[in-house]
C-alpha cells in the first residue's frame, strides 16, 4: 500500500502527461514559456482571484510575499506552530519576529482568539496576556503587528471570518499559505481566493495538486502586489519587456515551463481527485468511529477540505511509536505531521518559546498520526488500515 499513490496517477494518465511535457520539450521556452502564463490564468480563473503569479515552490511563495510586503526586523508576524517549518521560516528570514498562536483542537488551524490575546500582549509587551517570544517581551523595543501567515492545515480551510475582520481592524494583511489546502473551499469560495491579501500554494508532488519536482504560486487582488512578484520572481526586472532593468533587488523565483505542462495536464483530472479524496476520508470516518477513542478529522460543514492528509489523534493511554511500528509489519505506512511545533525548534531557539507555551500543540504533536490518503484508495485497503490500526491500539 501506498502513502501517496503518485505512481498510481501516472500509470493512469501518463498519456497526457507525457504530451504536455513533450510539447514543451519541442517549442524548447523552458523559462517563462506559453505553458506558464496558461496554467496561471486557469489557476486565477479556479481560485477568483485577479491575479497569479507561479514560482519555484511553495516556500518561494512565501518568501515572495513577505519580500514584496517588505517585512522585516521590528515587524511581528502572528502564525501557528503547527505547521512545515518554511511557514515560520519565511518569516523569520526577514528579520521579523515570529509570534505564534495556538491552535483549535478540532480543526488544528490557528485560534482566532487566541491570535487576538497575542496582539494584545505584543502591543502590550506583556507576556502575562500570553506567551512571547523574547523579542516581544518588556524591555525590548515594541514590535509593530505587521502580518498573519494562516495555514489550511492537512487542507482544512481555517475560521476566515473570525481572522480576517480582527486582522484589518489592527492594520495586519493576511497571508493564506495554502500549500496544503488547494483545491478545497471555504464557505463557497475557493481556497486562496477566500478575501486574503494574499495566499500561496505549493506544487510539491505529494501536495494534493503536485508537479515532478518543485513549483509554487501566489494569488492575489491586489495589482501593486502582483507587479512586484513578478519582478521579484525574475531578479527584479523591471518589466517583461526590460530584462535587463533591475529596479529591486529579486531572486530566481520562477517555475520550470515543464513544471506548468505537467501541472496542466494534472489540473484536467484534479477535481475528480478532490471528489474521490473527499469519499476516501468519509470512508474513514465510517470505519473508524469502531474502534475506541481514536479522534477522526471533522469533514468541514460548510466547505471542502482539499485531504492533503488524513491525520488522528491516537488515545492518551497508547504509544504512537508501537502503532506504527505494528502497522509497519502490516505494511501499512503511516507518517507523523508534525511531532515537534515550529516554536520549539532549534533554528528559532532565539525566540526562547517552551514547549508548553501552546497546549493544544504539545497535545497533538505528541498524539497525531497521518493515514495513507490519495484519490485512489480502495475500500479494501482502508478497511485494512482500520484493522491494522485496531490490532495495534488492542496490545
Ligand atoms: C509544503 C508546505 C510548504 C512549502 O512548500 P514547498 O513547495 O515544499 O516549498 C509551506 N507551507 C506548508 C504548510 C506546507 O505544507
């Protein structure tokens, strides 16, 4: 069985992917070529957004924005500890300080009230309202509430409409990092087209919208953001028609146009994939709710989520090592995002944070375990995985 059935995808529809990328490979703009601005204007056109621009992975997305915004030392930006480390580390880079927030048991997305005791206690520098990195703490220079990075975690959509309002009434932006997320929808709009200044997503072939290789992108309304990206993407050029005009400082940010051909042929078949995920995690619901005291992922009630994973919190009383070392015997592979919160780790020991600063992280970190998910798991298989799963927690 397989984690992520990739292979499977191409056995499918290696036909079509194989004349994208052939086409590419006789018209030979390998850099910027047709196969890039076609596939940006599906993606817009998918999402509602105006604009989008792809770039070389989801963490250049990321930085992208925070460059184009021009984040920096004295900024505070407010995102989760549950989370890939790029999320933390894009901003980080900057110079800026990350705060983090604690995350909502249910959909392991940030808490919309906990990020506003965090703005409080930044502006306040009082750590006694809630946790603080050092920098944020009396003493220190105040920090400006700059941002907040949300992330659609396992492709949950996050609660929009308790952030978004809260963040503009502080002057914040708000930047979705949707690389896991894409594809899913929240509240009828898509993800990264949901009213964020910004959103990016990451074509990492095990996302659920993955290239052969490393792609990314960013969405957005704003049309001074999207010219900036664009120019940054390209060593910041000051226009397509003037490459060798720097007027800022850039980055080699761009996507391969192979990456867009194998993109485009992958975007024919994604919302029937998206469709066959969302019955595979409702399947899993339904076998799971046998055994006891697992926690299954809720299905989103009034959207979609994109199943980049399918991740459970085990009972309290077993050990995840001996669950998946059981399983492994099974040949069932298993996987764990994240056993560590971005907080603690040692890259950002600066921020001085203690494990127990964010409960509800420590808590899943040290309970969570991802299921296999892709679009096409059978019945039988997961009925397998329920079973193996169920011998394991039995010992
Ligand atoms: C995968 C991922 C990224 C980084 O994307 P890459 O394309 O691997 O650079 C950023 N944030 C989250 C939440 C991710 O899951």
């Amino acid at each position: 069985m397989e984690f992520i059935a990739l292979k499977e995808q191409f056995r499918r529809h290696e036909k079509h992917i194989r004349a994208r990328m052939d086409a590419v490979l006789a018209h030979g703009q390998f850099i910027m070529g047709p196969e890039v601005r076609e596939l940006e204007s599906r993606l817009s056109e998918m999402v509602g957004t105006k604009h989008c621009l792809t770039c070389a992975s989801g963490t250049s997305a990321l930085d992208l924005v925070m460059m184009a915004w021009e984040v920096g030392p004295g900024d505070a930006v407010f995102t989760t500890p549950f989370s890939f480390f790029a999320t933390a580390e894009s901003i980080a880079k900057t110079g800026a300080t990350p705060v983090f927030v604690d995350i909502e048991p249910a959909t392991f997305n940030l808490n919309a009230t906990d990020l506003e005791r965090a703005v409080e206690a930044v502006l306040r520098r009082d750590d006694r309202l809630y946790p603080l990195p050092r920098q944020a703490q009396a003493g220190n220079p105040p920090l400006r509430p700059k941002a907040v990075v949300v992330v659609d975690i396992f492709g949950h959509p996050a609660d929009y409409d308790a952030i978004l309002p809260f963040a503009r009434k502080c002057g914040m932006s708000v930047l979705e990092d949707a690389a896991q997320s894409f594809g899913g929808v929240y509240r009828g709009k898509p993800l990264c087209g949901c009213g964020c200044d910004a959103a990016t997503a990451s074509f990492f072939p095990a996302k659920p919208l993955g290239c052969y290789g490393d792609g990314g992108a960013v969405f957005t309304d704003d049309d001074a953001l999207a010219g900036c990206v664009d120019s940054l993407r390209y060593h910041g050029r000051k226009d397509s028609s003037n490459k060798n005009d720097n007027v800022r400082l850039g980055t080699n940010g761009r996507l391969d146009t192979l990456q867009a051909a194998i993109l485009l042929a992958k975007l024919d078949i994604f919302e029937n994939e998206l469709n066959l995920r969302n019955e595979v995690a409702k399947r899993y619901g339904a076998l799971l709710c046998s055994l006891p005291d697992i926690v299954c992922p809720k299905m989103p009630l009034d959207g979609r989520s994109a199943w980049a994973q399918y991740s459970i919190l085990l009972p309290k009383y077993v050990s995840r090592e001996t669950c998946i070392r059981a399983m492994k015997k099974d040949a069932i592979p298993t996987s764990v995002f994240y056993p560590k919160g971005l907080h603690i780790q040692n890259a950002l020991d600066y921020l001085e944070y203690k494990v127990e600063d964010f409960p509800v992280v420590q808590e899943v970190t040290a309970r969570v375990l991802s299921l296999p998910m892709h679009p096409y798991l059978t019945e039988i298989e997961q009925q397998a995985v329920v079973a193996s799963l169920g011998k394991a927690l039995s010992r």
